[in-house]
C-alpha cells in the first residue's frame, strides 16, 4: 500500500496538504450561505454586542457554539468572513486529525488516505464551512478521540479530553450522551497503563468529569438564569415543532411508522442522497470502498477469520465503532432527526474504513487491480468536491441573495444610509447581520422562528416569554410604518407560511428603491411615507454568459464558450474582490470594504 501513496515524509504530501488549506480558506470567503447561517451568524453579533441567549432573544443552539464566533466578532471582525474562520479551522481540524490517527495506527500512506476522504468530502465540506453548529460539533467529537489515543493517558489528557467533551455536549446537546462513550475509552486505555479498570477509573473519572462541567459552564449559567426558558429554547422548542409537522398521525401505529420512516430517511439521505445539490451525501459511499477491497482481498488469501480478529481489536477502529454506535443511538431516540444531523460519524466511519484495508494488506502488497479502483473512486471524489466548491468560486459574482459578494454589497448600502440604532427587517438577515445592524426582538434566528412557530399560531404572552417574533408580529410591524428599510428576498415567500398576507401589506406600504438583480434578488425598499429621491443606488451585477446563455436556451457549444469567458472573467475580477474580502476581514474602514460597492453606487 505503501508503493501506491508514497513511502515516508513526503514534502509533496505536506505540500499538497497545504495547498488544500489555502483553496478550503479561499472558498469560504465565497460560498454561498446555507439556510440557518444567517441567523447563527447574526445571534453571535448579538452576543458580542452584549445580549444574552435565552434572557434576551431565543437561540434553539447550546450556546457553547455561538462563543467562538461571538469572540472572534468582537475582537477581529464582524464580518462573515471573519466568522468562517472558525468553521475553516475546523474543516481543517477534521481532515488533519482524521489522517492523524490513521497514520499513527497504521502508516503514512493510510494517514494520507484517510485525510483525502475527510478533506474531500464536498457534504462534509457544505455543512462545516458555514456558521453552523456542525464544525465545532464534529471537531471537539473527533479532537476528544484524538487526544485520548494519541497520547498516553494522563491527568493532563483526562483534563483535556473532558474539557473537549464539555464543550461537544455545549456545543451540539444532543451530543451530549456521547460523552459517556468517550469517558469509557479514556477508562479502556488508562487501563493498560494503570493496572485495571479501578485504578484508570480513580484516576481519569474524576478530572475528566469536572473539565467537562467547566467546558460547559456556559450551559450551566443559563439553566440557573432562567431554568424553564433555556428547557424550552434547547428542547421543548425543536421537539413541539417537529411533533406538530411531522409525527401527527390518527393512530399510534402510524406514529410509530412515522418514528421509523424517518429514522431510515435519515440514514439514506446521510448515505445516497444524489440530487445534484451541494448538499448531495452520495459521496459519503466511498467508505464502503476500502471494506469491500479489504474483503475480497482476504477472501482471496483465505484469511478472512485472522482479518477480521486483527480488525476487531485495533485500537482506532474499534473506538470509531464505539462512536459510531454512539452518537448513531442517540440520534435514533430524539425527536429530531436527520441525514445531516448525523455527520458527525463521518471521519470515524473513514477511519474504520482505512483501517480494514490496512490489515486487509499488512504484510503483502496491494495488487494492482485494488489500486486502480481506488485510485479511480478518489479521482471521481475529489473532481466533486472541486466542481461545486470551483463553481462557487467562478460564480461569486453572480448576483443571489445565497451569495456572500451579493448580500456584502447590500450591506455597504445598509452601513451607510441607515442608523446604527434603526430597526431593519429582512427575512433572509445576511445583509443586516453583515452590516451590524438590528433586527426586531424575536427574529434572529429566521429559519427556526418561521419553520418552527409560524404555523403553531402562539399566544401573545407566550411569544414575548420566550422572545418569539410571531407571524401576527410580522404583518402588524409592516403596516405600523415603524419600519423604515425593508431588504426583500425569496425567503419571504418559500419559508414563511404567512407570506400571501403579508405580500399585500409590503406592496401597499413600501416601494423599491433598487434590486440587486438575478433571480434571487434582494430587493431594498423603503417606506411610501419615508421616500427619498436623493438616495443613491446600487448598480445590478449583470448575470454571468453561461446564466444569460442557459437562460436562453442556447446550444452545448454555446454553453462551453460562456463558461470560459466566464473563467477568464472572473480570474480578472479575483484580486479586486480579495482586497474586497481581505478589508471585510480585518475590518478595514468603510472606503476599502466597499470600495466596489462605491464604484457601482449612482445617483445624487
């Protein structure tokens, strides 16, 4: 296996390993946002503003995932950019740990595959590039197995694991209960070097158990704040709502069917999903692929029992196991479920995946035709990850209210022709939160407050105890006029179920002043009564030749010209828009963030 990845230290690898860090980090700047981003992005300015989760505004998230983002806010930037570097380092955690483990248990060349399979995985990277709960989730997941198997077991790794785990648990709850497996293989390899389970335990439970509750101290402080609102914003919120949308049925054995159909769907979508979206999981089949070589492999050797004994006792793959069975538990019991919920198993499948060929191939070499099916399964893997995470990059441009470039020139408007202090709405929040600006009370966090309670139609008093901006709320706030700025987009009508009442509302009170064009525009409007001619505008982005060619239907040939005139444009465009980015980042003043926002600003 060796002779097909490469024997020792390899610059190359170390080369090609940072080359892939530098394109992950130079994508986020320009992927388009996922649809709960905006909301967790906008609650972590709120913190690093000063409001506290669940006393002032609701979060449905463990707050130990808004703290990074939150700190990174306030004390380098603002801006999106800024936040996406945590998720980045996480991205890059994952892959590099992943290859870690693999490479301690097994060699160079397996640390290297297993890296390639996390790094490349385009679900992986959808999900844990944004401003979500997913990449810490994953990350202190993963870096808590790390810490406990690549070191040997001490009172600083008991610490340093259990304060991992704390955070895991605060970060994604539900992961919580997974501590408990976590803790067992702390124990499992403090035993070897203690003397037994008893003397592991006295020294590893108590330090580890302790770091955990200072990891979520964060949690704990909310609980003693406010015990009831926190139960409601971390459980009782999700499960009533996903009970009213999804698990109402006239008979128990309908709900019980209810129950498994959507813990199957979460299975296959997390596995087979091909949709040809960027949130397509049918990537995540690869780690059957080394398996399935592995067992022909054997079989062929007459060996399958003696494999299959090595594999069981390995180290890293049985604590994989352990934590695949673990967090795949706890996911099959909670009321809220999903393929994306559980992608935490990711690196671990991978390593349990690595590691089956490895045995499948200690002491022989790996025959050729193994090799050219998995060079050839890698090389399709990886032209995946490149196509969407490219395209984003070709297509930064293109105006989208998906898109970061489109949403920031919206914001540079909202910066300068609005108050710090004025209250704004818009039912997508990127371009508010960007430009640090409020929303109303309530509606932070816009996917969950539509999805979740919007149809639930809630008491007044109930909606004020716990901060929910009510669709009632929505439509009395449109015709109140209290409302200056309104920044329209499409969420407005595929997300919010109140939309047919309140379009009438807007068209009556508001006016546009400009559109960012494309088919997904924002579109800012500003109250009839508060109308201003002498506010300028934002030129439209035109829309890129391969949009303008498929929209007119022109031939294949057409199509390719189109898309390289488009690479060449957007190759010209790039160093323009890093400055752009680079000045978001480190918060440079208003002139260089939107230096070109300016250039394309008409009017008096």
């Amino acid at each position: 296996m060796n002779s097909m990845i490469g024997h020792g230290k390899s610059p190359y690898l170390m080369l090609g390993a940072g080359l892939w860090a530098a394109w992950v980090l130079l994508v986020s700047w320009y992927y388009p946002v996922g649809g709960d981003e905006p909301g967790y992005y906008y609650s972590a300015q709120q913190i690093a503003l000063g409001r506290w989760p669940v006393l002032d505004f609701l979060i449905l998230q463990a707050p130990g995932f808004y703290l990074p983002y939150a700190l990174i806010s306030k004390f380098l930037s603002p801006s999106l950019e800024a936040a996406r570097l945590i998720s980045v380092a996480c991205v890059i955690l994952l892959a590099c740990m992943s290859g870690s483990l693999a490479a301690r248990a097994w060699g160079r060349a397996w640390g290297a595959l297993a890296f390639v399979m996390v790094g490349l995985s385009h679900f992986m990277f959808y999900w844990n590039v944004q401003v979500i709960h997913f990449p810490l989730a994953n990350m202190t997941a993963l870096a808590a197995v790390w810490c406990i198997l690549s070191r040997r077991p001490s009172l600083a790794v008991a610490l340093t694991a259990g304060f991992i785990t704390g955070w895991m648990a605060d970060t994604r709850l539900v992961l919580g209960p997974v501590g408990g497996v976590i803790l067992y293989l702390a124990l499992r390899q403090g035993k070897a070097v203690y003397g037994g389970w008893g003397p592991a335990a006295k020294r590893i439970v108590a330090p580890f158990i302790l770091a955990g509750i200072v990891a979520g101290l964060p949690l704990l402080v909310l609980l003693v704040a406010d015990f009831q609102a926190t139960l409601f914003n971390l459980v009782g919120a999700r499960a009533q709502a996903e009970v009213v949308n999804r698990w109402q049925a006239d008979t128990a054995l309908q709900v019980v069917l209810n129950f498994l159909s959507i813990r199957w769907e979460t299975l296959t979508s997390f596995l087979v999903r091909a949709d040809g979206s960027p949130k397509a999981s049918f990537g995540n089949c690869i780690v059957f692929v080394p398996p399935v070589l592995a067992v022909i492999l054997v079989a062929k050797q007459r060996r399958l029992r003696a494999w299959w004994a090595e594999v069981k006792v390995d180290s890293v793959v049985s604590a994989s196991a352990w934590m695949v069975a673990g967090i795949l538990g706890i996911h099959f019991v909670t009321v809220v479920s999903g393929g994306s919920y559980i992608q935490s198993i990711f690196p671990f499948l991978v390593l349990i995946s690595v590691g089956a060929l490895a045995h499948a191939t200690r002491g022989s070499p790996c025959p050729r035709p193994a090799k050219v099916v998995l060079a050839l399964v890698l090389a399709a893997y990886g032209l995946h990850f490149f196509f969407f995470t490219f395209s984003a990059l070709l297509r930064r441009n293109e105006p989208s209210d998906g898109r970061p470039v489109t949403a920031a020139r919206v914001a540079c408007w909202l910066e300068r022709y609005t108050d710090p202090g004025e209250l704004l709405m818009n039912t997508g929040v990127l371009p508010v939160a960007m430009a640090v600006r409020r929303l109303p009370v309530g509606f932070e966090y816009n996917n969950g407050i539509a999805w979740m309670f919007w149809r639930l139609h809630l008491d007044e008093a109930v909606a004020r105890r716990y901060h929910i901006f009510r669709g009632e709320d929505f439509e009395a706030l449109m015709e109140s006029g209290e409302i200056r700025v309104l920044v329209d987009d499409a969420h407005l009508d595929t997300e919010l179920v109140d939309a047919p009442r309140v379009r009438p509302l807007i068209a009556q009170n508001y006016r546009t002043l400009w559109s960012t064009g494309g088919p997904w525009a924002y579109e800012v409007k500003l109250l009839k009564s508060a109308w201003r001619d002498d506010l300028p505008v934002v030129r439209p982005v035109a829309a890129g030749e391969v949009t303008r060619a498929k929209l007119a239907r022109k031939g294949q040939a057409e199509v390719v010209r189109a898309t390289v005139m488009d690479f060449g444009n957007s190759l010209r465009a790039l160093p323009a828009d890093l400055g752009d980015t680079w000045a978001r980042l480190t918060h440079a003043p208003y002139e260089r963030r939107c230096a070109s926002t300016l250039r394309d600003m008409t009017g008096p």
